[in-house]
C-alpha cells in the first residue's frame, strides 16, 4: 500500500504527548502514512501571527488535504482568530462528526448503553461572525443558513448513517421559531431523507429533542443539526458518555478533513505524561477510515477498547475497584500497542470496510426561482419613545408605492393598536409595502428611504422583502 500524506500538528500543553503517543500506536499497527509536520498554536500567535498558523500550514494542507490536530492553548484576549474556525471555513470543513459511546462498566456513566453520532453543520448559523452594534441598545449577530450548505452537511449525515450501518437519522431544528431559517434545515432534511428509504429518520424540535436525548440517549442514533444546537449538544453527549477525555472528532468537507481530540490542551497537565491520549487516536481513527485504511483503524480501534476493558487507564478514567492500573500516557500506548490484533470481550468489537468510505462531493441543486421585490423592512434608531408617534410620522413620509404597514420593536407588534404594556427599546423595525401588496421596484425603495432620511430618521439597515417564487422570503408581523 501507498503512504498517505498527511499533516500533523503537535499542538501546546498536553497535545505534544499525546500527539506522540498516538503515532507511535498508528505507526506500530501498520498505518501507512506520509507525515509533515506543521507549527500551529501558541507559540506561532506570540510570533504575531493572528491566525495562530505558520505560513507553510496552508501549503501543507493544501497537499495532503488530511489534518491530524493535537489540541492547541488559545491565548487570552482580543485580536486572536480562533483557528478551529478559520481552519473549518478555509477548507471548507461543513461536517463535524463526534461520536459520543458509552464504555459501560469500564468508564462510569449514567447512560451504560448510549452510542450516538452527533453531526453537526460547521460553517453556518450564527457562527457566520456576522455581528452589529445598531443603536445605543441594540446589537445584532445574524444567523445565516443556506440551502447548498443544509444540502451538504444532512447528505453527509445520510451517507455517514449507511456506511456505518446505522438505522436512524434525526433532525433537532427550532422551526415553530426560526421559521425560515430552521425551516430550511428542516424542509432540505426531509427531501433528502425521501432518497434514503433504508433508512428512519425524525425531526425533534431541539429543546424537547435535547431533553429527550440526555434522558434516553439509547433512543438516538445519528443527529444531524445546524451549528449552534450541534456545538453545544455534542458536548452534553460526549459529557454525558462519561468523560469527554475519550471523544474524538472529524471536520469533513469535499477537499479535506481535519480529526482531533474534543477536549482542549489542559496546560496545567502538561509535560508529566499522565495525559490521556484517547480522544485524539479516536479522532485518528476516523482518520484512517477516511483515507482508505480501514483494516488498521479496525486493529487500533479493538486494540484500544481491549485496553480500556482490561482497566488500564489513564488518571482522569481512573476508578478504584474499575481499573486495574493507572497509568502514564506512554503506558497507555504501550498497552494498546501490546494488544494489536486482539478484540475486546465485554465490549462490541467494532469492524471498518471499505464499504465504510462515503460517496461525497455530490453537488447541490442549483434551483433558481422568479425572485420579486415586495417591500422593505426600514430599521431605525429612535427615541426610546411613543409606537404612536413614531407611526405618525412615518405614515407622512408614505407614499402609494411604499405605505407604512406595520412597526415592531424587539419583533412585537406595537403599531398600529400596540399594547402600551409592551417595552420598547431604540431599535424599529419599520414594514413598507406597496397599497394592495403589489410589488415595488429598488427605485421606489431608494426614494422612500430618502424621504425618510430627510424627515430625520436615522436609517440603520433595511432589509428586503422578496417573495420567491410567489412564496414570501421573509417572516410575517404577529401580535
Ligand atoms: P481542556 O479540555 O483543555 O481541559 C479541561 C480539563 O479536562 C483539564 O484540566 C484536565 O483535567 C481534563 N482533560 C482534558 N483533556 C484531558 C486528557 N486528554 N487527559 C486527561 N485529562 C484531560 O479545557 P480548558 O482548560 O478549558 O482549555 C485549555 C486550553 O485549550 C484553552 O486555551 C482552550 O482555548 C484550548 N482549547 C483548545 C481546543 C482545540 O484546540 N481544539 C479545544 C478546546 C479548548
């Protein structure tokens, strides 16, 4: 077999050991890879790069486009991009899948049964960095989900599911809310499901789903979710397997992927080689099933859990009457290494195929529909002061072609026939529409927002309110 190149990062704090540990088992279980080292992390953000990459990172990755990560110590304070995001958007890295397994009775857990797969969208939602002070008292972080990136990432989910022989895939969204937004996710979940016939799949709304998941997670299988509710549940299911020292983790996009350890560099461990290395070989197990080495992820993989159900474990599984020896984290590669070839007997040895690579890159539906212009949404800075008032006054800068339909503050409805009782803060969202709901054009938008400006308003943003299609793209006033 051909080595694969790959590029490895030591990391700061613990990632050097466990980093070192981890290749020491690939290399001894016949893993066929290519390393180039690259310097990422601290040391690199003190050199005053703000990425915290050295220049040849890009070309390294650009090459291998496979990433084994140690963990890395973000320095405190402004002015420091977070390289997990920047590395995720660079290369386009739209799914991270974290496994999150029980290893009951050997790792002490509430949840003895649990094997769950969370896959979580990794470019988008709230996570875009868009954000804006607009008034004295208002700020704004704008969640952003796409079609081609929903497409992306539920696909993912679906091929992941088959490959790995699971039965059921589940969507955790907020769409009674974010009707548009998580509508999205929600609506791309269910065509694409229809082409999965073999397989189940559901929809929980995420704050019952998640209540349901962290009471019975054995109900659960594969979850696919949008950004946020993924990044906070795949750890609340890695906490909940009973340490989040044993999680591993892949950042997967069409070019390239990235596999690392969940859990940070803990400085304070650093350098006494009692890390434990297991979240960052499982993440390197992933690795080698992604890049067409399976047979040896299979080996690593048994190795390990025979290890782990022998009680050799590290201080942070440790448990008196549970473990039979504590050991260092070289130790612990020893260990695996020792039972290379030999599956566990208490736990389900775990087997990786062929059949186990995914089908990627498979494109996105390129649909374009008739978009037309409606109206607009006028937002300003005023007062704090009186719906009624602020209604007046723009009522005279109307005209037939763009009329004041309706004022909200926060989203209530507080003009026209507002609820006194409901609290206002200097930040209006002011609806135009054209008499009868015609469409309007850009012109008579700009005009209008002349008008208004002229009056004295100050006009912080507007958003258009296209219908697609002939289906409105924007949500409608309630109250
Ligand atoms: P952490 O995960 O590094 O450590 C929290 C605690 O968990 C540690 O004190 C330690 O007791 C334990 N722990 C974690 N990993 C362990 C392991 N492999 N073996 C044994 N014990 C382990 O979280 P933190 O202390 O909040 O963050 C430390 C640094 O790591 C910060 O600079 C943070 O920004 C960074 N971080 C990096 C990544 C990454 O590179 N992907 C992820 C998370 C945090």
């Amino acid at each position: 077999m051909s080595k694969t190149p790959i590029s490895v990062a030591y990391g700061d704090g613990i990632g050097p050991e466990i980093m070192e540990a981890t290749l020491t088992i690939l290399e001894a279980a016949g893993a066929e890879l290519e390393i180039e080292t690259v310097e990422i992390g601290e040391k690199v953000y003190q050199r005053g790069i703000d990425t915290g990459m050295a220049p040849n990172v890009w070309d390294s990755l650009r090459r291998t486009k496979v990433f084994l990560k140690a963990p890395i110590t973000t320095p405190q304070g402004s002015g420091y991009k977070s390289l997990n995001v920047t590395t995720r958007k660079a290369l386009n890295l739209y799914a991270n899948v974290r496994p999150a397994v029980s290893y009951h009775p050997f790792v002490e857990t509430k949840h003895p049964t649990m094997d769950v797969v969370i896959i979580r969208e990794n470019e988008e939602d709230l996570y875009a960095g868009i954000e804006h002070r607009q008034t004295e008292q208002v700020y704004q972080c704008l969640k952003l989900i796409t079609r081609p990136g929903s497409e992306k990432v539920i696909r993912y989910a679906f091929e992941y599911a088959r490959a790995n022989n699971r039965k059921k895939v589940t969507c955790f969204v907020k769409d009674n809310i974010m009707k548009l937004t998580d509508g999205l996710f929600h609506k791309v979940f269910e065509e694409i499901a229809a082409e999965y016939p073999d397989l189940e799949h559901e929809t929980w709304i995420v704050d019952i789903g998640a209540a349901k998941l962290v009471d019975t997670p054995e109900n659960f299988d594969v979850i696919v979710l949008p950004n946020l509710y993924g990044d906070i549940l795949s750890d609340v299911t890695a906490q909940m397997t009973g340490s989040v020292g044993l999680a591993g983790s892949a950042n997967i996009g069409d070019q390239s992927a990235m596999f690392e350890a969940i859990h940070g560099s803990a400085p304070r461990r650093a350098g006494q080689n009692i890390a434990n290395p297991s979240g960052l070989l499982l993440g390197a197990v992933m690795m080698l099933v992604h890049i067409g080495q399976p047979a040896v992820a299979t080996r690593v993989h048994n190795a390990w859990l025979r290890t782990i159900e022998e009680g050799i474990h590290t201080y942070d599984i440790f448990k008196e009457g549970v473990s039979t020896e504590k050991v260092g984290t070289r130790e612990f590669a020893n260990a695996v290494i020792q039972r290379l070839g030999q599956q566990p007997q208490t736990l389900k040895p775990v087997l990786y195929d062929d059949d186990g690579k995914l089908r990627q890159n498979q494109g996105v539906s390129k649909k374009k529909s008739v978009k037309q212009l409606m109206g607009v949404d006028v937002f300003l800075d005023w007062g704090p002061g009186n719906p009624d008032e602020l209604g007046n006054l723009l009522s005279q800068v109307s005209v037939d072609s763009l009329r004041l339909q309706v004022i909200t503050n926060r989203g209530i409805k507080v003009w026209p026939n507002g609820l006194p009782e409901t609290f206002c803060t200097d930040h209006w969202r002011c609806r135009f529409r054209a008499d009868n709901e015609a469409p309007t054009t850009s012109t008579q938008v700009i005009e209008l927002l002349k008008r208004v400006t002229e009056a004295g308003f100050d006009v912080i943003k507007t958003e258009n309110l296209y219908h697609f299609d002939g289906i409105p793209g924007f949500s409608a006033v309630h109250g």
